[in-house]
C-alpha cells in the first residue's frame, strides 16, 4: 500500500524519459491515470525534439520538456537536471531512452530511477537484442526492469517477464511479443518502486508486501505476485 495522508494516497511526483515511440510511456501514463495508483506522471523529457512520445504525452495532458542531445550530452543531461528540479520530481523512469547517463547523474538519481530493457538481462544488454536472441536460439526472451547504474543496461534486477520465442519468428514478430510483456510489467514495477516495496540491499533487490499472483495469461512474470 502507498502511504496515505488525510487526502488520499500519497502518489510520488515521477518523470519519464524517452527518445522515441514512447509505447512504454503510454502504458505508464495509461496506468498512473488510476487514482490510488502510487506515482503520478509529471513530466516527460526527450532527448529528441521529434520523438512521437511527445505528442503523445502533450495530448494525455502530461507536461513535456526536450533535451537535445544534438546541444552536447553535459548539456542535455542538465537541462533535465533542471527540470526534474523544476517539477519536484522524486522518481525517473527511463522508456526507450537512448542515451547513456553520466555516472554523477546516476549517483544522483541510480535508487530512484528505473529503466525498461527488452532482453532477460544480462543476457543481450545493449541494441538489436530480438535479433540477438533468435541468433543465439534461445527459447525464452523477455524484458527487464532494473534499477539504473553507470554502466549501460546494468543495475539491480527487479523484475522480468519471460515470453517463449517461436518457430518462424523474426526480430519483428518476437520484439512485438516482448513489448506487449513490456507494457504489463513495466506499470507493475512503477507502483512497486514507488509504494517503496523495494529495497537494495547489496546490489539486489528485496521485496517486502509483495501482493497475491495474478498475472495475465502468456507472459511470465518474475517474481510472482508482481
Ligand atoms: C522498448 O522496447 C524498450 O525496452 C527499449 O526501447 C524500446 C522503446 O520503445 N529500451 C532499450 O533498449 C533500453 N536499452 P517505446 O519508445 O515504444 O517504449
């Protein structure tokens, strides 16, 4: 449960970061559009001025800011200190960000910020992880969400969804598998963080209160009860 005060659940202030589509960011908006839901959405920031998820984000009613990174990442990555600052954010969620976070950053934000990755990390960190994983023959693949650290796609794992790769499949059909998982846990793993269900505790997560199983069907979800 999220903390209560005298007028209602406590929902706490997050931000999304996207460079592109911003699917994960809609399904994210879609879920903190339900009142007890624990954080609320914010503001947005791309790193790109035309990224699709802006307008997206605009037409939910979701304030949005661009940080180009064409200006030089150390001053993209303080125009979002900025208005993370300026928005009294307390949680970042990274969506299809592509641009790694200077370590500073990262010290600053690494236990309040999480990243979605489509791959079973550590397995196949980094890009093209659906073709990656047909090339490997892998017979599960998913995604992951993870605290954020220095290095690219690494931090404490916090949850994954496996789905099963299939005979025929191409990059395309199984990476459009993996982001409808992408979509079911990554509002989970939101409301989880910022009920502060999670803790770090020497580099891995503990969970305390986890909710009963309940997961929707063909997609498998670690832990259970997420
Ligand atoms: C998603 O599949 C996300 O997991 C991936 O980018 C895509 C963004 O799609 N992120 C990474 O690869 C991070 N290393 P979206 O803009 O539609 O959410």
């Amino acid at each position: 449960m999220a903390k209560t005060s005298g007028s209602g659940p406590i929902r706490r202030r997050t931000a999304i970061l996207i460079s592109g589509r911003g699917s994960n960011m809609a399904a994210l908006i879609a879920a903190a559009a339900d009142p007890p839901f624990p954080a609320e959405i914010a503001l947005v920031v791309s790193s790109r001025p035309k990224a699709a998820g802006l307008d997206k984000a605009g037409a939910a009613g979701i304030e949005t800011a661009v940080a180009d990174y064409a200006a030089g990442a150390m001053a993209a990555e303080a125009e979002i200190e900025a208005r993370l600052a300026e928005h009294g954010i307390d949680l970042v969620c990274l969506a299809g960000f592509m641009r790694l976070l200077s370590p500073e950053f990262v010290q600053r934000w690494g236990d309040r910020m999480i990243n979605i990755h489509p791959s079973l990390l550590p397995a196949f960190a980094g890009l093209n992880t659906h073709h990656r994983a047909l090339d490997a023959g892998v017979k599960l693949h998913g995604c992951t969400v993870h605290f954020v650290r220095a290095a690219m796609d690494n931090g404490p794992i916090i949850a994954q969804a496996a789905v099963p790769v299939l005979d025929g499949d191409t990059p395309a059909t199984l990476g459009a598998r993996v982001l409808s998982a992408e979509h079911i846990l990554y509002p989970k793993v939101l409301a989880l963080v910022a009920a502060e269900r999670i803790r770090v505790v020497n580099e891995l997560c503990v969970f305390s209160n986890r909710p009963p199983p309940g997961d929707g069907p063909g997609v498998l979800v670690s832990p259970p009860g997420i």
